[in-house]
C-alpha cells in the first residue's frame, strides 16, 4: 500500500513540474512553427527539425517559469494556478529563476545549431517574453499590448522560424517570401485560440486587480473578439485559396475550401460569445476547436506537400 502511495506521490509530482514548465502548451507554439517550416520547404521532416522542436519547446518552458515567478501574487488569488509549484510552497524562487535562466540557455544553445535567422527569431521571441512579463514594462498587464505580444509571438514570429529553418537566406527573406495572407490567416487563427483564456480569468482578475484585455472590454466581448478573429482568419484563407494565392492550387482549394466556414461554425457552438465561459467550457471548446483547426491544416499541408512532389 505504502509503495502504491509513493508512486502516486511521484506521480503527481511529476504531473505538477510539467504543467510548472508548460509542457501541456509546446503544441501551441510548435504547430505554427511547423506550419512555416512545411510551407517554406515543401516536406515534413528534415536533419535540423528536432533542434527547431527543442528551441521552441525549451523557449516555451522559460516563458512559463518567468511567468509564475513574476505572476506569484497574483496567481495566489487566482484557483485555475494552484498547481504552480511556487503558489504550493514546493519550489523558492530563486530555483525557478535557476531554471528559467537554464531553459533559455538551452533554448539559445540549440538555436545556435540551425542559422542565423532561426536565431534571431529566437532573439525576437524571448525579447517578447521579457517586455511581456517583467516590470516595468509588463505588457501583459496593458490592453490590447497583452494580445499583440501573443499574436507577434505565435503568430509570426513562430511561424516565421519554421520558414528560416528550411531557409537560410535570413530573417527579411522569410518575412519576403512567407505568403502574407496565409501568415495574417495564422496569427488569427492564434490569437482567437488564446483569447478565451483571458475571459475566463475575468473574475480572478478583477479581484487581484490584474489590468488586461478580458477585465478592460469583459469577458463576453473578449468572447466575440475571439470567434470574430476566427471567422476572419477562415475569410482570408477561403479569398485567397478562390483567388489561388501562394499557398493554395485550384485543387486543393477544391477539396479543402469548404471546411473553412465550418471553422467558425463549430468556433461559435463550442465557445459560446453570449456568456461569461467557465473553464470547463473553455478547456473542452478549446480542444475542440484546435483539433478541427489542425485536422484542416495537416489535411492541407498534405495536400500541399503532395504537389510539389509531383515531377
């Protein structure tokens, strides 16, 4: 019995120190980043990919940790953070500063294994990150700045080093070449997934005294800024795959157009935009959203990689 308890002990811990570093939201940046790595190199895989992956996850960790560090009060008011470790009294914070300055080592030590221009997208990102978290800039606590660094961050410049990957002519080549219409669609698409995030976080917020976009407009129009980005983000990727813009071909806006406005359908009835969510409905609306988003982008990624290996 006694054994039972330590494994589940163990367990638990272990559970708590990956969702500390933020291993549960390595998808949310690795998928645009792979996205931009495909679209510039027109395959799935190549030699340097896994340095990119471990760059990004490792990027994302250091984000979490500084986060927890410099949110602690706040996150003590707020029950959704109750499994950090430093909210627990299970990590000090001088460690977590040791391990954030550890990942961002790694991050860049890895980086450094790629090209220059996959380096400063990295540069730019933990940039992002610091201008977001600490004082007294902090823009994570200034409207409309708060979403901007999601959106620059995930939206563009993760994408943007998947490009530079494939492509080491540099960053102002990626940003050239990226087909701007599909990038805008991402940083959207993005944004839209993040937003409800800060609706449901209103209330904790409010009574911490946290100032961002959700407590400034509220949580239901934070709600419809979110599916609005959506249904803007599945516009421009149906304009520009009728008009066969780069990315798109006749054909594959054929067989993958008209999964664009269920999109924004299935955006609508799995995050309601009439009421204050609660974070069940946004934890299951979320992952349902994403995972129709990332079965329309494989499908056409697919499709995509399919006919430029065509002679």
């Amino acid at each position: 019995m006694s054994q039972m308890n330590s494994t589940f002990f163990d367990n638990s811990k272990l559970i708590l120190w990956l969702r500390y570093i933020g291993t549960d939201f390595w998808l949310v940046a690795l998928f645009p980043f792979y996205i931009g790595f495909v679209i510039s190199s027109k395959t799935f895989y190549s030699t340097n990919l896994p340095y990119g992956f471990l760059s990004i996850c490792f990027l994302t960790s250091s984000t979490f940790v500084l986060n927890h560090i410099l949110d602690l009060e706040f996150d003590k008011q707020n029950p959704r953070k109750s499994f950090s470790l430093l909210v627990r009294n299970e990590v000090s914070t001088k460690n977590s500063f040791l391990l954030f300055t550890l990942l961002s080592l790694f991050c860049l030590f890895f980086s450094l294994a790629v090209n220059y221009g996959f380096v400063l997208c990295i540069l730019g990102l933990i940039l992002i990150s610091l201008l977001y978290n600490i004082p007294p800039f902090r823009l994570k606590n200034r409207p409309i700045l708060d979403v901007l660094c999601h959106t620059l961050s995930l939206g563009i410049l993760c994408p943007i080093a998947g490009w530079c990957l494939s492509d080491s002519s540099g960053l102002i080549s990626a940003f050239s070449n990226f087909p701007f219409l599909y990038l805008l669609s991402i940083s959207f698409y993005v944004t839209a997934l993040h937003s409800p995030t800060m609706a449901v976080d209103f209330d904790a917020d409010i009574k911490s005294g946290a100032t961002t976009f959700a407590t400034k407009f509220g949580a239901e129009r934070t709600m419809l800024f979110s599916w609005l980005l959506t249904t803007a983000g599945a516009f421009i990727l149906f304009v520009s795959g009728a008009l066969v813009i780069e990315p798109w071909s006749s054909r594959i806006f054929l067989l993958t157009g008209w999964l664009l406005p269920l999109e924004s359908l299935v955006h609508y009835f799995v995050l309601p935009v009439d009421k204050i969510p609660t974070y069940s409905i946004v934890f299951r609306g979320a992952i349902i959203l994403a995972t129709v988003e990332a079965f329309f982008t494989l499908f056409f990624l697919y499709l995509y990689v399919s006919e430029a290996s065509l002679p």
